[in-house]
C-alpha cells in the first residue's frame, strides 16, 4: 500500500517554472487511505 496525495492547482502567478501545477496540500498514511479488503465487501474478494 502506499500514500494518497491532496493536491490543488496552482494560480497562473504562482508558477514559478514550466509544468509547475499542483501544489501539495496533505499526504494521507496508507494505513487512513485504504480500508482492509476483509471489510470492502467485494464479493470477488474472499
């Protein structure tokens, strides 16, 4: 498993190179992202 990101996209003004668009406004652990799959309810899942 690995983190999710949150990220919000830039004002024009605040780029300060090209391709410079997001901006990083929280990193969620894994563990707080992803449920286990035993609780998914999948039925593919056993």
């Amino acid at each position: 498993m690995h983190p999710m990101y949150l990220f919000e996209v830039k004002k024009p003004e605040e780029s300060k190179y090209p391709y410079d668009y997001y901006k990083l406004v929280s990193t969620i652990s894994a563990d707080q992202a992803f449920r286990p799959m035993a609780e998914g309810g999948c039925e593919l899942v056993k």
